[in-house]
C-alpha cells in the first residue's frame, strides 16, 4: 500500500512541479491568469507573456527535466555495469569528457558538438576504467580515485580549450565546470533530444538485463548472457545520453550518484522498475533545485553549486554507511 | 539483430545532427532601408527604423557613455554591478533610479536573465559580445543587440559615435569626442624631444597581472606618452617577476587597488631590485570610477600618467578630474 | 560403464594462466544422472576443469562436449539450458531481494523482462529449495547457507540438465553442508547431473556415485568404490589419513 502510494506520487510529481515551475522566474509581470489565459484562452493572452513562457520558461525546464532525469538514469546504470554504488557520470569523468569534448566542438565548429561530446565521454570513462583496473579487476575505490584523475585531466583539458579559444565563441570556464542552465533555449533542446531518446530508448530495453549483470560477471556469464559484450552496449548508451545533456548543461556534479540512491531507498533495487523512477524523480529534482538556482539572487548560482553541496555529504554518507573496504 | 539496430540509430543521429548544425544559420534579416545603421564590435550590421526608445545596457562602462550623451532616460535596464561600492555612489549623484535601485538588473557581464531582458520589451540591448550564447538568445526574440568589446582607445571613440547614431545624439557625440580629441592633443603637444619614459602597468589582481600591446592599457600609455614595457600581445598578461626585472621599468602605474598602495609595492622585498621601486616612482589611480578607461574618462588617467611621468620636466598643472568630468557629464548649466 | 551415456566429455583438454599449466591434457567423462564429486588439492585446477566445462572460460586447447555437442558450438542460450554453475562465493552489491536474484537465472530465455512463466519457474525452483519463506527478504542479508541456496536455486531456474557447483559447501556450517548435500542428491534423483567440488572426504564418499580426481596434472575419472577410496585420497591429498570402520561404514580421519 506504502510503495503503491510511492509509486502512485512518482509519476504524478512531475506535472505540478512542471507546471508550478513555468510559474517561477525573474520576471514579475507573468502571473497565474497569464499562464491560464495562454492555455485556456490563447486569444486574450499577452504576447510577452506567451513569449516567456513558452520561448523562455519551457525550453528551460524541459531542459533541465531532462538533464536530470538522464543524469539519474545514467548513474544508475552505470552504477549497475561497474557494480559500484559510489559512481556516477561525474565521478567515472564522463562529465569532464564531455564538457571538454563539447567545448572542443564549440570552440573548432568543425566537429559536431553532440558527437565530441559523446566520443571524449566515452574515452573518459574508458580511461578510468583502465586505471582501475588491476588484474583483471576494478575495485570500487581504486575506480572512484582514478575517475579523480580523469576528471583532472579532463577539466584541465577543459581550460586550456577556454584559455585559446576566441572569447566570442564560448561561455565562461565556470558555466561549463559547475553547470548552468541560463543559456537554455528550444535549439538545445533539439540538439539533446535526440541522443537522449536513442540512448534512454535502449538502456529501457536493457533494463532487466542490468540486474543480472548487476550480480557479477561470472554470475551473467553462466546464464548465459555475454556480459562484455552487453555492458558495452549499455556504456555506449549511457554515455550517449548523459554526454548529450552534458554539452548543454555543463558538469553537474554527483548529481547521478544521489537520485539513483534515493530511488533504491524507496523503491528497492530492481532496475527494471527503478529504470522509469529515476527518469521521474531525477527530472522532478533537478528542475526544484533549478528553480532556486534562477531565483535565489539577482543572478543565476550555477546549478551544479547546489548539486555538489548536496551530494558531497550523501557521498560520505554512503561511503561510511556501506560496508565497502578498502581493499574490495 | 537488436545490435544493428542500434547501429542504423547512431547514424541517424550522426545524420540529424549534421542537418542541425547545417541550419544554425542567422534567422534575422537586415533591412537595407532602415534609417539608423551601425556595425557593432562584432562586425555584424545593426539597422533601426528609429532611435532607440528602450535601452537595455549590460555593460557598465557603455553605460557611462549613455549618461555623457545625455540619454540615461532611454535606459531601462543596467548590469547588477552598479548597485555596488562606489560605482554606485557616483551614479546616484547622476540618477535618482540608481539612487533607489529602482532600474531592474537582468544581467552583468558574465551572466544575463533573458527572461528579465525579454520582459523589459527594450528595443535594443548593448552587451559584451563574450557572451555569445546570451546575444544568440536575445536576437531569437528579434531585439536587436548591439555587442561591444573593446581593445583600444578607438574602440571607445567607435563605441560612442555608435552610441550617438543608436540614441539619438550625434551632435552631443561630436562635442565629447572633439573634446577628448583636443585634449589629447595637448599632451602629445608637450611631449618633448626627450626620450620616452618606460612604464608598468599593474592590474589590482596583483604585481603580477598587466596588459600588452593589444590592449586599452596600451594606448592610454602611448597617449600619456610613455611606453608599455610589456612586449606581449596579450590584452591580459600574467607574467613573472623576474621578466618584470628585465623590464626594469621607469615608472610603475597601478589600477585602482583596495588593498595595495603604492608604499606596499615599494616596500616588496621582492621588487628592490627595480628601479622604479627604488627611485619611489610607483603611482595608484585613484579611483575606478573616475579613471574608467574602456569610456571617455580615459582622459583622465592619461593626463595623470603624463603628470607623473614628465611633472619636474614641463609645467602641465596637476589634472583636475572634477572640471573633465563635468564637461563630460554635461553638467555644467545644470548642478544638482 | 558404457550402459550410462556422458554428459560431458573433455578430450586433451590444457589450460594455463599466462605461463602457468593448471590442467594438462584432461580427457574424462562424467556419467549423466549422477552425482560425481572432483577432488583434489587447491590449486590443482578443479575450478578451471568446472570453468572449462561451463564455458566460462576460453578454450586453449582440446575440446568439450555436452550432451553430445561440441561446447563452442551452442551459443550462450542453448549452453544456458544445458549448464548451471554455482560460483564458489557470491560477492553481493547491490541489496537484491531473494525473488529477484532467483528470477536472473532465467537471463538466457527472456528478450527484455521476464514473462510470467519465467516467474512461475523462479517460484518452482524456489519451492523446490524449500526457500520459500525468504522470498522477499534482501539476498545480502541472509546467512552464508541461504545466500548458497538462492545461488542454486538460481541456477535451477535457468532450467539445466547439469549443475556444477565450486565447493558450495565450504563456507557453511556443518548442519547447513548436510543439509544442502542432501537437496543436491534429491536434484540427482529428480534427472540432474551434478558435479561439484568437495574437501571432505568422508562427505565426499557419502553423497559420491561418480569421482574426478586430480593429483598432481593428472586426472582421472572412476565410480565410487569404497574398497579403493582409501588408496585414493591418501594420493590425491598426499598426507596421512587413518581409515575407520563401523558397522560397514568407513571414516577417514586425519593423523595430526
């Protein structure tokens, strides 16, 4: 009864967070009635107001709806093919990969920025992973410290693009290293949308595989799945869609990491169920802490600010809470 | 099976994406037969109907040439900034909504509310042309933005006769240009046959913080008739101490600076070695707002850097900032 | 011998980890509908030859065939049918509860989330384990007995005519090694194969109709005979073991 209401209120919250969302915003003059009149009737209502509310307001949170929700899900599969509970696309360094890879693209026009994107997220997580892994292993820590390494490495790279290239060209190193929505608009939309779909449409196919690579490789191995071969599928997957959100939205750190954990708490681990929840609350989220971030001052605090400061105590946390050694 | 279908979807999205980036064209057209036409500091042409009515200026110094051409009514909109320190005061004195922070601040230069600047309905918009993403966003809603970025002393004389044409005040443009200009030549009039002194210009970020030679430090250096000893292009340097030693300039002239005086750097243990530390020639600007070099007021620093420079050598008379500034803020007849 | 069919047959088959040989040159055959027990020192390759068998592993030399097949040529799904391995220890992540860690046995047959007949099956081998009560509780938090028989309830699920199982008992208490050993034999009874790696060899001798041995690169295969055993382990564990008898039952127990 508890979790049918949970799941009940999960897929319910993102219409009133949406729609009391496309109420908040700098601008005093759009009201309730204004929003009333653009949908009921359409005829009565203010140009300007139409303009802000559905050139301005909607682009952005849709935008951030769906960062978030991307976020999530790829945290949480990520999480699920590394079988480690600590990481996310910023800790693994696909964010950093990204957000190089897709100023890179911005700053030199020939390359495509989604494509960049994608192609330096994947060398980032790659990257990680062979630092981690000793063995034939990747233990959970040595993972998360060398998915330190990368990000280093990544946000360096990062600077020295911001520091050559023309300043007409790119938005300031701070947009891009704490994430940043101002900028929003349809055009960005349209560049994520279609990555996203590809990559969500196949991490939904996957995910009941997940569990099962989720117990182990030699586990997935034995009923008979290729778990290499999967998990490549997934990673390019879930790199595909989180690099797409990435390019737009800038590093929004360990904000993967703390939905899918929210989302396990409520709703257990199953990823065939949690799959769809952490899209729902994740986007849900985002598009709160968004909210603050548009009008807590005068100016914009990048997003990722509160991100990070939410989830570097949940990281702690988690760290102390779960049994993981340091040695495993 | 499920595999290559995967596949055929990434190069449907490698396909969309290049039809994306094939239509991120210029949407807004340009009408030939508009009455006003400038080109701003991004080489794009700007053409009104009519002069600006509703201004919206995210930069502060471009703010300041707006008050100098008399039209601060037109402006409805200013960066955040403004609101703070000194910067604030000294416009107080000029706008009684700045007095009481009235005028909404949808930006500065780093970051811009579209939602505030859409709803402020302006007919132009004057910002840093840094901020590219913002400008792209503003023209979508077909306001037309007029982007500034300034390297050079010319660039403020462009910036200001631009100004002129878009607000409406061509003549009271021509009146503080040619004063600007006369004055100059007076100075490059005293210069005499004497070598030039060398000179260090320190930014407030620190001894280490200067402009090269593609920069506005540079030509208000040259109009005061010293030389910049920073060879680097740069329009901002960080460079070492030890090239400050090869330098080893005449005179050091700091930015307005909160925490350093002049007395610190000469005392910087660091720094004995100079001879402009030892020969006590280290001058500070005195105030950020009177000797704001990206607007008119550039006169000032430049007769002051002139005064230090060649005081015990010609008579020029120690610059008064209160007699330029008036005559820049037109307030000669009307003294509030 | 030749009235029982093998299920699985190993020709010359080698193996090494970079340069060093585990398993040389292995031909056996293991009976089908038996319970055959591998014994042999650590290290001396038992989990390799089960790895091998399960295809876990790449083949690097001789071959392996199931049921009659060629082990590389059944593709991950048929192997799935034919094969279930138990891992020797299960090192849990993620809080999974009992039902859905049952439930990814069926992996090989579900094309994207299991149908209700997978769910009917994982509720079979449950039942069949006599684990039903653990159902919804959280896999990690179950004693070492229960986690081992999730796992092979886990692999029944995948519905295999042969199950090998690495030391299953090695990490269980002495009530919960005789209980599981027992529900193995019954699986026998019920049409299993079942090959596993055992320690104790009096455990052994008791639930043994079959036996690989391994002792020192060379192994062999043979029925239980109770009147050789004794001969057997001494070689296989080269140490000093005591044989006694009881009313007709023999103990082995060690000389310390």
């Amino acid at each position: 009864m508890n979790r049918k209401f949970a799941i009940f209120m999960i897929y319910l919250l993102p219409i009133p967070v949406l729609l009391v969302s496309l109420l908040i915003g700098s601008s005093e003059n759009i009201g309730i009635s204004d929003i009333f009149y653009l949908f009921f009737e359409p005829r009565d209502s203010s140009e300007l107001a139409r303009s802000i509310i559905m050139d301005i307001r909607l682009p952005r949170i849709l935008l951030v709806f769906i960062t978030g929700g991307m976020l999530a899900v790829s945290g949480s599969v990520l999480q699920a093919i590394f079988r480690n509970p600590l990481v996310d696309p910023y800790v693994l360094g696909l964010s950093s990969g990204a957000a190089f890879g897709a100023a890179l693209g911005i700053a030199t026009v020939v390359i495509p920025v989604q494509l960049s994107a994608f192609v330096f997220g994947i060398v980032a997580v790659g990257l990680s992973w062979f630092m981690a892994r000793k063995n034939k292993e990747v233990s959970i820590v040595s993972l998360i410290l060398a998915g330190i390494i990368t990000n280093g490495i990544f946000t360096s790279l990062l600077t020295i693009v911001q520091i050559m290239s023309d300043p007409f060209k790119l938005q300031g190193i701070v947009h891009w290293i704490m994430g940043n929505f101002h900028n929003a608009s349809w055009d960005q939309f349209s560049l994520i949308i279609i990555p996203v779909v590809i990559g969500f449409v196949i991490l939904y196919f996957f995910r009941w595989k997940l569990n099962v690579l989720a117990l182990g490789d030699e586990e997935a191995a034995s009923s008979g799945l290729n778990p290499t071969r999967m998990k490549i599928w997934i990673l390019l997957a879930a790199t595909l869609a989180g690099s797409a959100v990435v390019a737009v939205s800038g590093i929004i750190g360990l904000y993967g990491l703390i939905i899918p954990h929210i989302v396990r708490m409520i709703f257990g681990v199953d990823n065939r169920r949690t799959l769809v929840f952490n899209l729902l609350l994740g986007g849900s989220f985002l598009v709160i802490i968004d909210n603050f971030s548009r009008t807590m001052a005068g100016f914009e605090i990048p997003i990722g600010v509160f991100t990070m400061l939410i989830g570097a105590p949940f990281f702690i946390w988690l760290l102390k809470k779960s049994n993981i050694g340091w040695q495993q | 099976m499920r595999y290559s279908g995967f596949t055929y979807g990434l190069f449907f999205l490698l396909c969309a994406e290049i039809v994306l980036i094939g239509c991120d064209g210029n949407t807004s057209e340009q009408k030939q037969s508009a009455a006003i036409q400038v080109t701003d500091f991004r080489g794009k042409k700007l053409a009104l109907d009519k002069p600006a009515e509703k201004v919206v200026c995210l930069i502060e110094s471009a703010l300041s040439g707006i008050y100098m051409l008399g039209k601060q009514d037109k402006v409805i909109g200013i960066p955040g900034d403004v609101y703070r320190g000194e910067t604030w005061q000294r416009y107080s004195e000029l706008d009684v909504r700045i007095r009481e922070k009235s005028l909404p601040t949808p930006g500065n230069w780093d970051f811009v509310s579209l939602e505030q600047v859409v709803s402020l309905e302006p007919d132009l918009v004057i910002i840093w042309s840094s901020q590219a993403q913002a400008i792209e966003n503003i023209e979508r809603f077909d306001i037309p933005v007029y982007a500034v970025m300034m390297h050079s002393l010319e660039d403020v004389f462009k910036e200001i006769e631009d100004l002129g044409k878009l607000l409406d005040a061509e003549n009271r443009a021509g009146e503080i240009l040619g004063f600007t200009k006369d004055q100059l030549k007076t100075i490059a009039h005293d210069q005499t046959a004497e070598s030039f002194k060398t000179a260090y210009f320190m930014w407030a970020q620190g001894i280490n913080e200067t402009s090269g030679q593609n920069s506005t430090v540079q030509g208000l250096l040259r109009y005061a008739g010293v030389k910049n000893v920073c060879d680097l292009h740069d329009e901002h340097a960080t460079i070492n101490i030890e090239k400050l030693h090869d330098w080893d300039p005449d005179m050091i002239v700091m930015w307005y600076n909160e925490k350093l005086d002049p007395a610190d750097v000469i005392e910087n243990p660091l720094l004995q070695g100079l001879k402009a530390v030892r020969e006590k020639q280290v001058y500070e600007l005195p105030s950020a707002f009177d000797c704001d070099f990206w607007t008119l007021k550039f006169l000032y620093p430049v007769q002051l850097i002139h005064f230090w420079a060649y005081a015990n050598q010609d008579t020029t008379a120690k610059p008064d900032p209160e007699k330029l500034l008036r005559v820049l803020y037109n307030q000669s007849q009307s003294d509030e | 011998m030749a009235t029982i069919k093998p299920i699985i047959e190993t020709n010359g088959l080698s193996f090494a980890y970079h340069s060093k040989t585990v398993l040389k040159d292995c031909t056996i055959q293991i009976p089908e509908n038996q319970f055959t027990v591998v014994l042999g020192r650590n290290g001396s390759g038992k989990s390799t030859l089960l790895r091998l068998m399960a295809g876990l592993l790449p083949l690097q030399k001789g071959s392996v065939r199931i049921d009659g097949i060629d082990l590389k040529k059944l593709n991950s799904k048929q192997r799935a049918g034919l094969i279930g391995f138990l891992p020797q220890k299960h090192k849990a992540i993620f809080p999974f509860k009992v039902d859905e860690v049952v439930l990814t046995g069926r992996a090989a047959q579900v094309r994207m989330i299991p149908s209700e007949k997978d769910r009917s099956i994982r509720d079979e081998a449950i039942e069949m384990l006599g684990i039903g009560h653990l159902k919804h509780r959280i896999y990690s938090e179950l004693s070492g007995g229960e986690q081992q028989l999730v796992m092979i309830a886990r692999a029944l699920a995948q519905q295999p005519k042969i199950l090998l199982l690495d030391e299953p008992v090695s990490h269980l208490d002495y009530n919960q090694q005789i209980r599981l050993l027992r529900l193995l034999k019954k699986l026998v009874t019920n049409g299993k194969s079942i090959v596993t790696v055992l320690h104790d060899p009096n455990l052994a001798l008791a639930v043994a109709e079959y036996f690989v041995l391994i002792h020192e690169e060379k192994v062999s295969h043979i029925y239980a005979d109770e009147a050789n055993y004794y001969k057997w382990i001494q070689s296989v564990f080269s140490c000093d073991i005591q044989k006694v008898e009881r009313e007709g039952v023999s103990f082995y127990i060690p000389r310390i």
